[in-house]
C-alpha cells in the first residue's frame, strides 16, 4: 500500500497558510483555526509546554520547532495519584 495515498489512489493535503499566519507568533494570534485562541485552554498548552517559543512569528521557526507545533502528540504522563495507604 502507499503510504501517501493510503491506497486510496488520491491524496488529500491541508494547506498550511489557511491554518496559521507566519508572520505573527502564537501570543499575537497566529492560528487561524475556529476554536484555537491563545486566551483559552490551547494557549495555556502551547506556552507550557516548552517545545518552541510562543513570542518568535511562526515563520522564523526551525524545522523542528514547525513540526512539534503542527504534529506532535502529547507526551503520556505517569499518574501521580497516591495508591492506598499502607498501614504500620
């Protein structure tokens, strides 16, 4: 099967420009997406998280930086809740 079409025999891409404006960093509004604010619960993720700076405009991004901004999936945290108190 190719992994480009997925063996659909047709590839469906998104374009990017309509996703975010480059010349704008993420703490000016860059993201263009419905729903996507830097007010609300994505800001709070994309400035904690560390991956890239929120104030450089999205165009002066590495490579690196572009690609966890665009596709990287949350990293799985081990729970930090206590199990049951032992007893002595």
């Amino acid at each position: 099967m190719c992994p480009r079409c997925e063996g659909r025999g047709s590839v469906t891409d998104i374009d990017l420009s309509e996703l975010y404006d480059g010349t704008k960093s993420l703490n000016e509004g860059a993201l263009t997406i419905p729903g996507y604010s830097m007010d609300g619960w994505y800001g709070r993720i994309f400035n904690g998280c560390g991956f890239f700076d929120p104030d450089k405009p999205i165009q002066k991004y590495k490579k690196k930086e572009l690609e966890d901004l665009l596709h990287k999936s949350r990293p799985r945290s081990r729970s930090t809740a206590s199990t049951s108190p032992t007893r002595a």
